[in-house]
C-alpha cells in the first residue's frame, strides 16, 4: 500500500506489511558490502525514512548507485524495525524506481548538508526541500489552520476584502499604484498631472496596507469577523522584519472596546501556540535544537501566563529610567523604536506585553480618542526576539470626533466610512497580526524573509 513518509514512522502500518513511499533523495551512502541507504523525505514528517537497498536489485548497478541527493523516487518494500538508532522503522527495499534525475549533482544548488538562510533565499524553488524549510512550511500550515479554527469555532465569518482598493487605511503612503496606463506615455489632464479617469478603474487603485476599513462595515453587522490574506506595503525599508507582500489577520469585534480587543489577541495567541505545540512536535523539537534553545519553553510560559499590559506613558517612564544608553532618545509622545519596544518586551517583561493608550498624533485617524484627549485607544503587543507583532485599536465610532481627525480629501474618499457612524455605530474593535513575524516568533527564525514562500522586498520582485 501507498504511505507517507509520516504515516509510516508514526507506526500506522504494522511491520512487515508491505509498502511505498514517493518522494526525494535527502542522502545516500552506499556500503562496500553492496547495499545502499536512501534517505527519502515527502514534506509530510520533519524526519526522512530509511531505505536499505540491496544489491540484488535488477536496476542497482544502473540505476541506485548513480542516484544522489534531490532525485525522485518511488520505493516498495517491506516495512522492519530499524536496526539504526533514531527511527523506529524503515524499508527493507524490494524495487527502487527513478521518477526523477538529477542531471548534474555537483551543481545540484542544495547538494551540501548545510547552507546559510541568505544563500537559501536565492534558492527559493529549492529550498522547501531542505529541513529547514520543510518545517518552516508544516508551521506556517498548522498555524493558518488554528488561525481559521479558533475564529470558526468562536463565531467569526472570514471575510474576504478586496487587495485592489482606493484607500489607504493607514495613511502612511505606502502604496503600490496597480494601473494599466502606459506609464511612458500616460494621458495627461489639463492641468499637466496624469489622468486617471482614463485608466482601468476610472480613477487611482492601489494594493491594499489593510482590510481593516472594509472589514469594519461587515462587522457592523456580523459582529464577529476577520480578514485573513495578503497585504502589501512599499516600505522602503531592509530589514528583516519588514516585507512588501505579507500576510496580516485582522479581526473586528462590534460592542467591545480595548480591553475586550486585547483579550481577543492573547486568547488567540495562546490558542494558536497550543496547537502548534501539539500538532508539529517534530518540527519544534527541531527548532528548538537548532534554531533557538528557548523556543518550547517560551511559547509554553505565554500560554501559562496572563500577558502584561502597560500604558505607553508607563512604558516611556520604564524607558527614561532604566539607565539604559538607546540610539534614539525617549520622550513622551516619540513613535517607539525597535530597540525600545524590544527592551520592554525582553528586559523589562520577559514576555509578550501589551501596549495601550498611545499618543494621538502618532497614531492613524480611526482610532478612538480618549477623554484625556491626548491619546488613543490603541494597543500593540511587543513580543520578545521580535517587538511589534500586532497592532490595534478601539475605533472612533462618534461620527463627530472622527470627522474631525480626517481631511476633505479623506472624507471625500471614505464616504462610506462616515456612513458607518450614522447608521447604527457601536463601539467596536480589532487588530491586525503579522502573520511572517507570528511565524518567526513561534519557530524562532530571525528574518520575516524566511516565513514566506516567496519574499518580496525592495528591489526584488522576481526571485
Ligand atoms: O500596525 P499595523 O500597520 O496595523 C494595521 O494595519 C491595522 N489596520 C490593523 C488593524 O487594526 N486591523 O500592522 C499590523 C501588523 C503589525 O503589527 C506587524 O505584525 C504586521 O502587521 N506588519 C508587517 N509584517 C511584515 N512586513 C511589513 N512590512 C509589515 N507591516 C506591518
Ligand atoms: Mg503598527
């Protein structure tokens, strides 16, 4: 019978039955004794599982012992206890066939045993043959899954915001223009600047930052939702918690305020490190021994543990007075640096901690103002390794006081929006999760490049 990789060292064949895997060549050592070991993996299980060839086979001479790391392979054969120590079973081989050939392993990119993540990041249509990248993969499933389970299971619909959008929800021009304008020779308006009305969407359009906006209207009347999908960002910004296309998770709870939203987050979080824990043991196991010592035990201390939540004027005290030299001072009202966020999280909580209530003027126009009129009703959870993994708020559901914290331009635009507020508002509340640096942080991989398939960043769009 046909078996996975997984399947079959879980145990869910009994010894002795006869099987086959399909899948490639992670190593091979021939013994001068005239029988092979082919290490085979299929991305179903971190480990690969043995396969002890003998040389009595029709194709050994021609065909196994040219076989090497990368080839596909298809193998029958009984399955036996392992006589190695490290897995339980292997296959006793009866035929091995070539599926596949690697045509030249000296130049096979991913021959070596070992490669750097920069090098691998040139490889990104090999490098989910690696273990590395294999595990990363299974994570980043398992994680997903959780994702949409615990939102299913608590009520929420998934709601699906559209990636080609007018608005930029957090105002910070960092978007990416989608147009079919012959950008050399554009039509022009008469006042000179280019004429938008005559491109596909009669008007400017953009990748979306956030689903935030649109997923508020759906909230105002399911009460319970979430986007879950790409997002795009033209930060020009190289580093490695940054990418142009990442993936964000964005909840909205209607009759809730900040307290019920940071709730929300360090429920979900737990829920989601308990099941990564429990589903991908092996990958952890790995992750945990080569990649970051603490890995386990740190995910399993913030599922233990109620998450701190600190006001950011408590926050910039912490940070004046703790004697520590930062490259950027501290003063009420600053937008947070990495270095502070990372300080609070990791020296000063040792643990995830959730900022709230933060200067207005940093902080996009949606978010709800609060009595003291200086600040707003947003949070951000800083995580240790990592700093800001999300981002929230209340939001301004007082159609005056929001108006007031848009221009003409922007109330133009967000018509709809404003709508909102005069039709049935309520309070309401959500956040956004980065969905590459919640990856990083459960794994303990340092670069957001390494959480996604295919990382998209400045000047490279193609590989
Ligand atoms: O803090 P941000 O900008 O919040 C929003 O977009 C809100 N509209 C979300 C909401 O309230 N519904 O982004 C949210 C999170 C950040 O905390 C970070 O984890 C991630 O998105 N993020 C990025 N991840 C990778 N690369 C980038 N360039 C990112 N920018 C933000
Ligand atoms: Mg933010």
């Amino acid at each position: 019978t046909f078996t996975t990789v997984a399947a079959a060292l879980k145990g869910e064949h009994a010894t002795g039955s006869q099987v086959t895997v399909k899948g490639w060549l992670r190593s091979k050592r021939d013994s001068k004794a005239g029988i092979s070991f082919l290490a085979v993996h299929d991305g179903t299980a971190f480990d690969a599982i043995q396969a002890v060839v003998p040389s009595t086979l029709d194709n050994y001479e021609s065909e196994v012992l040219k076989t090497g790391t990368g080839c596909a392979v298809v193998i029958s054969g009984e399955l036996v206890e392992s006589q190695g120590k490290g897995q339980s079973v292997e296959i006793q081989a009866s035929a091995v066939e070539v599926v596949g050939w690697v045509d030249d392993a000296e130049s096979y990119p991913i021959a070596k045993k070992r490669h750097t993540f920069e090098y691998l990041r040139t490889q990104a249509h090999l490098r989910p043959r690696t273990n590395t990248f294999g595990a990363i993969t299974r994570v980043r499933t398992t994680l997903a899954n959780a994702i949409h389970n615990y939102f299913h299971d608590n009520g929420f619909n998934w709601i699906n915001t559209p990636i080609i959008t007018g608005s930029d929800c957090e105002g910070a021009g960092e978007l990416f223009r989608v147009s079919t304008l012959d950008m050399a020779n554009p039509p022009r308006a008469e006042q000179g600047g280019v004429d938008f009305s005559e491109d596909f969407f009669h008007d400017e359009a953009f990748l979306t930052v956030s689903g935030q906006l649109e997923v508020e209207a759906y909230c105002l009347a399911m009460s319970k939702v979430y986007t879950f999908g790409p997002t795009f960002r033209a930060e020009n910004s190289n580093t490695s918690r940054h990418l142009a296309e990442f993936w964000m998770v964005e909840p909205e709870i209607a009759f809730a305020d900040l307290n019920d939203d940071a709730d929300l987050a360090e429920d979900l979080l737990k829920h989601v490190f308990t099941r990564v824990l429990e589903e991908r043991e092996d990958d952890m196991a790995f992750f945990q021994q080569r990649i970051d010592k603490t890995v386990i035990e740190r995910l399993q201390t913030v599922i233990d543990n109620n998450f701190e939540r600190m006001d950011y004027t408590e926050a910039v005290d912490i940070l004046k007075n703790c004697g520590k030299k930062f490259e950027f001072p501290v003063e009420w009202g600053i937008d947070l640096a990495s270095e502070h966020e990372r300080f609070l999280a990791e020296e000063h909580v040792g643990r995830p901690v959730v900022l709230m209530n933060y200067p207005r003027d940093i902080k996009a126009f949606y978010m709800r103002l609060n009595d003291d009129e200086k600040t707003v009703a947003a949070m951000d959870v800083l995580a240790p390794g990592i700093g800001e993994i999300i981002g929230g708020s209340q939001r301004e559901e007082r159609l005056d006081v929001l108006e007031s914290r848009m221009d003409a331009q922007l109330k133009e635009e967000l018509w709809w929006y404003r709508d909102l507020r005069r039709y049935g508002t309520v309070p309401h509340a959500g956040f956004g999760l980065g969905f590459e640096r919640l990856l990083n942080y459960v794994t303990g991989m340092e670069n957001v490049r390494d959480a996604i398939p295919y990382p998209r960043t400045p000047g490279n769009a193609h590989f």
